[in-house]
C-alpha cells in the first residue's frame, strides 16, 4: 500500500464482521491538516491488505462506473477500478493512476458514456476529535485534466455529512475542443464550508464528482492530487437555539444541541428569499436547494431592451443590472450619403445626396452611389447643351454623345450598328434598324403576321424570309 502523508492522524484499526481494518481516516485534531498526495499509487486497484500500488479501500472508493459502484473495504485488481497508470491520451473507461509529469501520480478518471456520467471518487472520513462535532471543513485540491478530446469532463468537489452534501469552491471544466498538442494542465482551489453538522464519532465523505455536460463518446482525462483537508469546530457555543441563528433564510432554523450549534435543514429548492424585485435581469431570489439564496440574476448578455433602436441592445450585466447597449453605426464611410438612425424603421439610412458630389466642371453629370460615393462622369456640350455620355440625339439615332471622341460634336455610329431594336405594333412585324453611311437610321418597312407577331419570332428569325409565312 503506498504511503499516505498525515499530519496528527490516528488510524484506529476497527475489527470488521469479516476480519480486515476497518480504517477510515478518523480526524482527531482540529485546525490541522490532513495531506495526500498519492505517492507510491500505480492504479492498480483497490485494497485492504497493503497492497503495493493500490489505494486503501477502507479510505477511498468508487461510484458511477460501468463495473458498479465499489463497496468500502473491497479487494479488486480488475476492470473499471484498476486501469493502470498512463501519461495521458486513454480511451478506455475507469480508475487510473496519472503521471501528470516527473512520474508524479494523481488519481484519475477516464469517462465514457458509461463510465462517470456522473461518477465521483469518494474519500472517506470520521470524525475523531473527542465528543465535539465538526460544523466547517476547508479543503485545498488540485485538478488536472487533460484535453485531448472534444468530449468535456467536469470535476466538482463536494462534502456530505451525513445529511446533506454542500459543494466547495467552482466546478472545473475542460475545453469543449482538443488541444492541438494536449497536456496536462492543473486547476488550484481552497474552499471552506461552515453549514455542518459532523457529531463526534461520525462518518463524512470528500466526493470528487465527475461529469460531463452533453454528448457522447471519450471524455477528457481528468485527475486530483495534492489534496488536504483540514477539520473545525463551532465559532462558539450556544445556551438556546437563537443564539444560532446566522441569518440566512436558506439553510433552515438553527438548533443548539449539547451546548453546540446545529444546522437547520435546507430549504426546498426555489423557496423564496431576500429580493423580490424582478426586472429583466433580476428575478426574484430563489433559495438553490444546499443552503444558499440564489440572486437569481440573468445571465451576462441576456436582452434587456428599452424599445429605442437607435441607442443599441442593452445586455444583463449578470450581476442584476440592465447595461447600456452600444448605438448601431451611423457613418458608412461614404462621404455624399447623408447618415442618420430612423426609429420609426428601426434601422440606419444612408441617403445619396447628388449635390454633394458638384465637381463646378461644365457638362459633368455628378451623381452620389450609396456604395461607391461620388460619380462625376464628363458628358457633350453641343450647341448649348450638356448631353449625358451615351446618349443618341432625338432625330438621329445614329448620332451619340461619345466624350472619348469628342466633347463637343456628335459622334456618328458605326454603320450597321443596330439603331432600332426590332418590335410588335399589333399584328405587324418591325424588324431591327441599321445605322447606314449618311449617318441615319434605316427601319425596314412592317410586315404583316397572319398569324399574329410573336417576339420569339422577331429576335430570332425576323431576317428570314419566311418569318411571317403562314404556319
């Protein structure tokens, strides 16, 4: 059996029904440490005899694995409870014993959708400080964990005692993605809790409590070590039952019992308590079901809006307060556009503004693209006139404002350019019209459909001789 660091603990070896040590840690010192820091265990299993390598089965057992919970004083070498030691980088679910680096070993746990979802590691205790109860324990633990999978692992501490279980420090999460090149990583805490009751002679459990929030398959590995545990008694003794109370409408009446204070019972999860005021992002507060009144606040970012677009979405602060939201944009950047936030629409305009873009050139025709910002193209200044660049003269078709070639003539089109395009007046047939030499655009004269004038027919055969035969 590897050996355990305590500090002022008495092992008392109890005669058990089927002859083993019954030897449960009893505590027999207030205010002073109990260390351990698993030296010597290998993962080998669970035991009662002294076994190297494993864990003693009267101290430390397992809950919530694939093989069942094991049994306090259980001998066992097989299965879930003796996995092995490993650096890392395991599939397979149970017990191990973690090199977390320098073959410094940490009890461990690999969960599967069968092994700890949820399971806990349980560290058992009895109180052997003579004829005074235990009311606090403080307790300082490391968490490793070991990131090599997209499944995450949970890793909570807890103390029961007897009647109630009351959780210690936060719950340490591993990352919902692998690391690219995973490593043990450690999660250091020292948490205390005063709401015990633990009278003299009675059994408490430290439970590691392993889970993971959703999903299936391989979990992170996960693993404590360099755990200590230190025990107290009552701040002070008590002659009648209020001078117990501590003021909190969560943990039920106090009682003072043999001259000592006695936690009252829970109250029921959701049981009203302190502010009642509800907003947004504060309910009213709700006892949490192990003793605490819970502010009930709404989480951070959740929506709390005024119903005003343009001053933005305000978010929870998740501390009960409404914080102000950030205005949506206005400016695009684009310097002709004029910017504002219309409430009415709900939403931000950008208006173009051509007289934003006037360039003071002649013939220019200066207009504002919402995207793009001031469009100053050049146009023709013929005979007093300034004609948009493209553009045909009203009795000429062939005749166009083309500033590449000249600002202040027409330029005649290319002859066979495509002048009229072709059309359907009625039943009669146009056919397209031709820029000729002069130049002048040339509209063959109509012809007749007997069967009526058909665009498809135009744009596709309407040069043919045969576009308006019958059939």
């Amino acid at each position: 059996m590897f050996r355990r660091v305590a500090i002022a603990v008495v092992l008392l070896a109890l005669l058990s029904p089927i002859g083993h040590a019954n030897a449960q840690i009893p505590v027999s010192q207030l205010d002073t440490p109990v260390v351990e820091d698993f030296t010597g265990y290998n993962g080998s299993g669970f035991g009662t005899m002294g076994q190297a390598g494993r864990l003693d089965s009267d101290n430390w057992t397992v809950r919530g694995v694939s093989d069942g919970d094991l049994a306090f004083g259980t001998n066992t070498n097989m299965g879930d409870y003796a996995r092995g030691s490993s650096t890392g980088g395991v599939t397979e679910g149970g017990v191990y014993a973690f090199d977390i680096g320098m073959g410094d070993a940490a009890l461990g746990a690999q969960g599967t959708d069968v092994d700890f979802a949820p399971g806990e590691l349980v560290w058992r205790f009895t109180n052997g400080v003579n004829g005074e109860p235990v009311a606090a324990v403080e307790l300082t633990w490391t968490v490793w964990s070991f990131n090599d999978s997209d499944g995450v692992s949970m890793v909570t501490a807890q103390v029961f005692d007897g009647t109630r279980t009351v959780t210690l420090g936060t719950v340490v999460s591993t990352a919902d993605i692998a690391d690219a090149m995973p490593g043990w990583t450690a999660t250091t805490q020292t948490a205390q809790t005063t709401n015990l009751y633990i009278p003299s002679g009675a059994e408490f459990e430290i439970r590691f409590v392993i889970d993971e929030p959703a999903g299936t398959g391989v979990r992170d590995e996960v693993a404590v070590d360099d755990l200590s545990l230190v025990v107290r008694a009552n701040a002070a003794a008590c002659a009648t039952d209020p001078d117990c109370d501590d003021g909190s409408p969560c943990n039920g009446s106090e009682v003072c019992t043999n001259s000592f204070c006695e936690p009252g019972t829970f109250e029921p999860q959701s049981t009203p308590c302190g502010d009642t005021n509800i907003t947004e992002c504060d309910g009213a507060d709700v006892c949490d079901g192990n003793g605490v009144c819970d502010p009930n606040h709404a989480p951070p970012g959740a929506p709390c809006l005024d119903g005003t677009f343009c001053n933005g979405d305000e978010t929870c602060d998740g501390a009960g307060a409404c914080l102000p939201g950030t205005p949506p944009v206005v400016d695009d950047g684009v310097a002709c556009t004029v910017d504002s936030c219309d409430e009415a629409a709900m939403m931000v305009l950008h208006m173009p503004d051509d007289s934003a873009c006037d360039d003071t050139v002649e013939c220019t025709f200066d207009t504002c693209d919402p995207m793009a910002g001031c469009q100053n193209v050049q146009g023709c200044d013929i005979d007093g006139m300034c004609v948009p660049a493209g553009a045909t003269r009203d009795d000429n078709l062939c005749l166009i404002c083309d500033p590449q070639n000249t600002t202040t003539m027409w330029t005649p089109l290319p002859e066979n350019t495509e002048c009229s395009p072709a059309s359907c007046d009625g039943g009669d047939a146009h056919a397209p019209g031709f820029c000729n030499a002069d130049p002048q655009c040339v509209i063959p004269e109509p012809e007749m459909c007997p069967n009526g004038c058909e665009i498809a027919i135009l744009l596709e055969s309407l040069a043919s001789d045969d576009a308006c035969e019958d059939g």
